[in-house]
C-alpha cells in the first residue's frame, strides 16, 4: 500500500470542511485541512451566517428602542442613536471568537491546518502554497461564492454596488437600498439595513419572495415585510446598472418584457443566489468534471466518480446551508473510517432569520400535495395563528403561523413551516418529530410548555385532526 502524509486531507475550512476534518481525527485518522483564507470557519463564520446574525440582532435592538417598543413596555430610553461602527465592531469580535474557537479545536484534536489554497496534481495528491501533499482520502469542501449578475458589477471597496459581503461591511447606513434578489440573503440583510434606517426596495424576478419555499409562507411573508416599510418590486428583472458619483441607476423591466424604467439607489445588494466554487482546484487534472450546475456530482455516502476523492456541503447538490453541510461532514468522515456515516436530507430545515423568523421542514403544501396525488392519496393540512398563541400575545408579537402537512392515511408528518418571532429555534421540534417519523397525533398528544410559542406547533398538529383548543 502506498504511503501518504495524511489519512483524510479536507479542502476548505467552512462549516462541512472544518467539522469533517475534526470528525475524521476524532475517528483516529491522521488529518490535514487546507485553507487560504486568513481564518478558519469559511463563508459562514467571516462573511456569513455569524456576522450577519450580529448585525441583525443589533439592528434589532435598535428599532427596539428607537420605534417606541420598547416605551410600550415601560422602558424609557430617551433619544436614541445609532453608533454603527460600535456595532461593526461587535460583529468584528463574534467572527473573531469565533474563527479562533475553530482553531482551538483543530489543535485539541491534533488536525493540521495547511494555509494556502489546495490544487489537485493527482487523484492522492495536492499542491498548497506550492508544497507536494499526499492523502489516501481526500474531500472537497469549498463551498459557494456569490453568484454575478449580467451587467451588474459589484465593486465592495467602493459600497455603492455591493454583494452579501460588502453588505455586511457598510460604514453607513444607505438613504435607500435597492436589494436584487428576494431570497434567504437579500431579506435577511434588506432587513438589517431598513430597521437602520434606509429605504429598502425589493426587485425580484420571480411573482414571490423566498423560492422554494411554501407557497402560504411567501405570500404572507411578503404582506409583513411591506407592512414593515420594504417596497417588493416583483416580476422585475434588472438588466443593467451604472454608477455616478456616489448613486447608481438600475434598469429595471418587467420579467415577462415590457417597457424599461430606471431606479435610483446610493446603495445596490446583489442577492441572487450562489454557486458551487470549484475554480482553481485542477478538478480537469484528475478528470472530475461538475455537472451542468457546476456542482461535484457524489453518490450517497458522498463519493465522487474518483477513487479516494469525496465531496459534501454547497459544492455537490442540495441546499446550500451550513446545517447540512455540518452534517455531510460528519457523515464522510464516519463514511472514510469504515463506519456508517448517512444524511437524512429529506428532514434538513432551512431558516430565514428576519423579524418575525421563517422556518420549515420537509415538503411544501404544493409539493405534498403534487406527491400525494401521483401515488393516489391526499394530504391533512393543519394551521395555528401566532395571534392566537398567549406567550405571541403577551409580547406582542402576533404575526405569522405554523403550518403542519401530513399524509391523510397515515398522518405521517411531511413538512411543517413556520413564521413567528421564534421560529428557527421552534423548526428543531419539527425536524426531530420529522425525523423519527411522527404523526401529527404523537405531536398534539406531547405536552408543550405553557406560556411558550412552541404551543403553536401542538395547536397546528390539532388543527390537522380538526380539533385546535384556542381557535
């Protein structure tokens, strides 16, 4: 047998990379992780999830205190005013804790952290930062980058023209922001910047906001989000843009054609999605070629077509989130060892953390109901307003809903979708009921916790059965 430098070499250090390299070392595999960025963690720890989260959460502290909310409660705070790079700053030191807590635990657990960006030379072997590395296994986690769009030029040093990173960096707040792409990314930081202060207009090229997700979830989202201040311009596309001086015009037409207009901004987000980063990696040397998405193609246990190369998170297909990226890494990791390493990608729950949240898991109404009716059989759809529920209530937090779709024969739970102050925490309920294959009736006959918004997930496993108490 051949001799190698390591057991498991991981390229990318993101969410899949870094916790796949862990596990495999846990596992008693001698393990390097190449990286060429600065730090540790990949998109979601630098320019990501986390930081994104510490804008949003105080931006909403801001409004908060700045709209009166916090009056309403007795809190009396005087003028309020926002010092944004106070706030930077803290976003600065949660990446920051956060990175280093990844470097922590690749020296507790003994995995090499190569820095330079790895190409294959062989299907064993690398070269990073122009050093000869070998490995018996080697996985491709490297995750997503910003997808451009046509005759859109993102420019992040200059923040007039910017993508989800310059986003996050602002050292002002825009008088108004033109966000293109009403997705997951666009909303979540449009939000941050409206409850800031900016004007926020929405141009989406599809009729809702937020593809792929339930189709009642989009169209009531929308309603809260004009009821919060953001303009929706929806079935619009963007053809073109151009920068003067500090302010851009977009060309905006109908998605379906139409007669142009134009749209002013003194600050442009470029939200339309991303795609699988594969440049750079000599994929051509050993004759992997991604399919027509530009995503490594793997088979269950997250194989490739190669002998000893294997692929997991936003670079192979599925959805793009660092949840189930974490858990691919886990499983190839267990996979490599010889052990038993799976997925369950049916039950993967997806988040948008704007104010209230949006969660689900599982199948959509439409997408049950598209199933069921090719196999023969229906669906039981049961919901509960947050109005409804005390602890939304009392809070005064009493947009959105939970949803729960179940088989009519079986009441097996399909999908369950939620909007509600709370609700990224309360699609964990979902997903575990989901996961080990839960009945709309195991979950209202649990006992939830009462005042609690999670007593909403138990009305609307009620309402499947026709029976919710506070309605």
């Amino acid at each position: 047998m051949a001799d190698y430098d390591y057991d498991v070499l991981v390229i990318g250090a993101g969410p899949g990379g870094y916790v796949a390299a862990i596990r495999a070392a846990q596992l008693g595999l001698k393990t390097a992780c190449a990286e060429g960025r600065e730090t540790l963690g990949g998109t979601c720890l630098n320019v990501g999830c986390i930081p994104s989260k510490a804008l949003l959460h105080g931006s909403e502290l801001f409004e908060e205190a700045h709209d009166g909310t916090l009056a309403k409660f007795g809190v009396k705070t005087g003028k309020v005013e926002l010092d944004l790079p106070v706030l930077q700053g803290e976003k600065a030191l949660a990446v920051k804790e956060l990175t280093q807590g990844v470097e922590f635990l690749f020296k507790k657990n003994k995995v090499d952290w190569l820095k330079g960006y790895a190409k294959f030379t062989g299907p064993h072997a690398v070269e990073v930062a122009g050093k000869p590395v070998t490995a018996k296994h080697i996985v491709i986690a490297t995750g997503s980058s910003v997808m451009p769009l046509a005759g859109v030029a993102v420019d992040n040093g200059a923040g007039i023209i910017v993508d989800s990173t310059g986003a996050l960096a602002l050292t002002r707040v825009p008088q108004h922001l033109v966000v293109i792409g009403g997705g997951v990314i666009g909303l979540e930081l449009g939000s941050v910047w409206r409850r800031l202060g900016a004007k926020v207009t929405v141009v989406e090229f599809m009729d809702q906001l937020l593809p792929g997700m339930d189709g009642e979830v989009r169209k009531e989202a929308a309603k809260i989000f004009k009821k919060q201040g953001m303009e929706l311009r929806l079935s619009t596309k963007v053809t073109g843009a151009s920068v003067k001086g500090k302010k851009a015009t977009l060309t905006l037409e109908p998605a379906a054609g139409g007669t142009a207009e134009t749209l002013d901004a003194d600050c442009v987000l470029v939200a339309i999605g991303r795609r699988a980063h594969t440049e750079g990696l000599g994929l051509d040397v050993i004759g992997l070629a991604p399919n027509a998405r530009g995503q490594i193609e793997t088979d269950h246990d997250f194989r490739t077509p190669i002998d000893g190369v294997w692929a997991i998170g936003d670079v192979i297909p599925g959805p793009m989130l660092a949840h189930k990226a974490e858990d691919e890494g886990i499983a190839v990791a267990e996979n490599i060892a010889g052990l038993t390493g799976i997925v369950n990608h049916d039950v993967i729950p997806g988040v948008v953390y704007t104010t209230p949240e949006i969660a689900g898991v599982g199948l959509t109404e439409e997408a049950a109901r598209e199933k069921a009716k090719e196999s023969g059989g229906d669906i039981k759809v049961g919901k509960f307003p947050m109005l409804a529920n005390s602890r939304a209530k009392t809070n005064r937090e009493p947009d959105g809903f939970v949803k729960i779709i179940a088989d009519a024969k079986t009441d097996r739970v399909l999908g369950i979708w939620a909007i509600a102050t709370l609700a990224g925490t309360m699609i964990a309920e979902a997903a575990l009921a989901m996961e080990f294959g839960a009945t709309s009736e195991d979950i209202a006959y649990t006992c939830h916790a009462h005042p609690t918004h999670s007593e909403a997930i138990k009305e609307a496993a009620m309402a499947v059965r026709g029976k919710p108490i506070h309605m």
